[in-house]
C-alpha cells in the first residue's frame, strides 16, 4: 500500500474518497485458546460460521499466535493494537504501580500513555494504537481540515484513553451487562452513520475468558459455549451482509491469550513472610515490590519453593521483553504450568484454568482468523508474534503505524499481493 494524501476541492470528491476507505472490523473474544475450535469439533459441538471464515481467509498453523508477556488481559489487548510488548508500552500487568505515579486506575489516560507527559518525552515510547494512528491520517478540503478516516472502539481495553491528544471517534467502555449482539448493532451503526461513518473498528468479547478459568479449558461445558460464540459470529456475518458491509469487510476475529488447566497451587505464607513485600497483579505472575531491606530475604527463599521462579528484574529472560519499564518492580514471581500462586490457604480460589504463564507454552496461545479483500483465502500462515499484527492491520488500511517492535515481514504472507 502507499500511503497518499489528496486535496479534493469540493465536498463531493471527498464524499468519494470516503467510500473508497479500507474497513477493519478487529474482533476478540477473550481467553480463545488456538485449539478450542478443533477440541469444540472432538465434542461434535458445530462451529460454521468460524468454519466459513477459516475456509474463506486465513488462519495460522497449530501451535497459535505467539502473545506477549504477560500472557494477561489488559497487555495483551494494548500489544495487538500498539504492536509494542507490554514492557515496552507500559501496561505491564492487569494491576501494576507506577513508582513516579503510584496507583491508578484503566479509565486514567496514564495508564495507557506508558506513564508520560507527551510534550516531555520522545513520540517513540509512546504508544499509538492503530484506532488513532487510522485518524491521523488526514484530508484538506478547502483549506480546513478534518479527519476523512474515523475509528470506533467498543470495549477494547484502552479505549477512552486520549494519545497524540485525540481519542476515537467512537469508543465505550467496558460493560458487563451490555449483551453480545447489541456490542455488534452498535458498531455496525458506527459503520453505516450517513454523516460520520467509521472505517475501523476494535470491538471486545468477555468469553469464554471468564468461564475458562470457571470449568478448566478442557471442559465439555466450555466447549459447548465456543458453539454459541459461533451464534454471535454468526450473527455479526449477519448483519454485514444486510448492509452490505460483507464483501468490503476486513475482518480480524482473534484474542489475548489462551488457557492452561491448574493442577496444582503454591500457597507462599508456607514459605514467605507475606507483610515483607507489597503484591501486584495476580497468579501465575506475581510484581513484587520488597519493602526496604528485604530484597534479598525475598529472594533467597522464593528460589527455594518449587514450581515457580524468581527472576530479579535484570534476570528475566531477554525473550519476554520485560525489564524495560519503571512499571516492572525488583522482583517478579512466575509459576510453571499448571501451578498458581495462594497467599494463603485460606484465600485459594477453586477456578480450574489459568493465564499468564510463559508465553513460550502452547495452551497460552491464541486463535486468529482474517477474512475478508486484504486477505487470502483458504490460508495457513506460520506462527507469527502478536506485536506483528499492528503493522498488518495499518498496512491494510494503508496508514503510516506509529512506534512499534512488530515485524510486517512475519505475517504480511495473509495479504493478497
């Protein structure tokens, strides 16, 4: 793609230009491990709508994308939209503390802006997500100016954070009650507004997250719920057929992660002195911010339980990208598979699945599915990073990506020529 500004002389021309833009519909269900399909077929439990779309665009091969660490929530969902790693953009963990800002919380634009006054620090540590870098692309009508191209953000995390001093177009927060198909009609409406329609879109799903880590991913019951994700896919196909959205459609259907079944827990007040240390984020990846003269007790002891590792800050391997940011505390705990961390006993909670292990494990790795005139059909692509889907999705809306540690050459084999 090359990127081109036009000057149009009139409101019809640019009425024109606007109807020849690129669509990205962006789309994640959270916690969709990269085998839950195929475990869903096993149990006879039908997918086609996500059949079709497999069949008809491209995927990738067993094994999954390969996610960031953290394998959480939060980083992940801000690494395949900013195509940085989350110690690299800042949102380190689910919950994490800012030594310069302290505590606070998602609705805050410092937690997104990797902890920065914009004017103070250098454009390249600041991430850029790829709602805003597709506004910033702008066209001049009559010497004014305004955006051509609009985004819309539903759910996605991060999305009311104001970066480069803008914010989408159309963004809404995270909302629980908020049912499936009426996040759909709304984007949809975004998509076909007579006077200010969006042309890119990242839209969030819970599931089956939530109930992932209720009944274990290798649960009868969690795969008989991919098969009703399938109805709300469906659903969604639905709807861009009857406004014609269908054939313009690039659509990206992917997640944050997968989901490990735990198998065992280590509870650290058998072997640590829980008031030496303050704790942020959660099982199986554990901040640890020592208290004063402590750093070492720590550490020493924690080396000796087994099925976690310690990692002072400069320690942790290299492959994680994870040492780069003040957010990242002295010392980090991380289970192995299939472990999770208890403060206690009395506090364990009884969940059977789990996310956040090495990002090197399999069953942390997430499904993707693109389809749609950016993309190939019938395709499998070779494992590529999350951080590489950022530079994809802007070379599919032909924009120029801000800062980012992707690599366009890893993924850019799913694009027609």
């Amino acid at each position: 793609f090359i990127l081109i500004f036009l000057s149009c002389s009139n409101s019809l021309e640019s009425i024109e230009y606007d109807a020849k833009l690129p669509n990205l519909l962006l789309v994640s269900f959270d916690g969709f491990r990269w085998d839950y399909l195929n475990r869903a077929h096993n149990f006879d439990i039908k997918t086609p709508n996500f059949d079709a779309l497999i069949a008809g665009g491209s995927t990738v091969a067993a094994g999954g994308v390969r996610n960031s660490f953290p394998t959480k929530t939060l980083p992940n969902h801000f690494t395949m939209v900013t195509g940085m790693y989350p110690g690299n953009h800042g949102v380190v963990h689910n919950n994490y503390w800012d030594p310069k800002y302290g505590e606070f919380t998602g609705q805050d634009d410092i937690w997104w802006n990797n902890g920065t006054a914009e004017e103070d620090v250098a454009s390249s540590v600041i991430p850029m997500p790829v709602w805003i870098a597709n506004q910033r692309q702008r066209l001049y009508v009559n010497q004014s100016e305004r955006f051509i191209r609009r985004s819309g953000v539903m759910m996605w995390p991060g999305a009311s954070a104001r970066l480069y001093n803008e914010t989408a177009h159309k963004w809404k927060l995270y909302d629980y009650p908020a049912t499936n198909e009426s996040r759909i009609d709304e984007v949809i409406q975004w998509f076909t507004d007579e006077v200010e329609p969006i042309n890119m879109a990242a839209m969030y799903f819970n599931e089956p997250d939530y109930h992932g880590h209720q009944w274990g991913p290798m649960s009868r019951d969690l795969m008989q719920l991919v098969g009703d994700l399938d109805g709300i896919v469906g659903y969604l196909l639905q709807l861009l057929r009857k406004n014609d959205l269908y054939d313009k459609m690039n659509l990206i259907i992917t997640s944050d992660h997968g989901m490990g079944e735990i198998k065992e827990r280590i509870i650290l007040s058998e072997h640590l002195d829980l008031t030496t240390f303050k704790t942020y984020g959660s099982s199986p990846v554990l901040l640890i911010w020592p208290l004063a003269g402590f750093e070492e007790t720590i550490y020493a002891n924690a080396s000796k339980i087994p099925k976690m590792m310690v990692y002072r800050k400069d320690e942790i391997p290299p492959e994680y990208h994870y040492t780069f940011n003040r957010r990242i505390p002295p010392l980090l705990f991380l289970a192995d598979p299939g472990a999770t961390f208890c403060t206690t006993l009395a506090n364990c909670s009884n969940i059977e699945g789990n996310h956040g292990y090495t990002n090197n494990w399999s069953d942390m790795h997430p499904f993707f599915v693109a389809h749609g005139p950016a993309f190939k059909s019938n395709h499998i692509s070779p494992e590529f990073n999350n951080v590489d889907m950022y530079a994809m999705m802007c070379q599919v809306l032909g924009i120029t990506p801000g800062p980012h540690d992707g690599n366009l050459q890893n993924i850019n084999n799913i694009l027609r020529s």
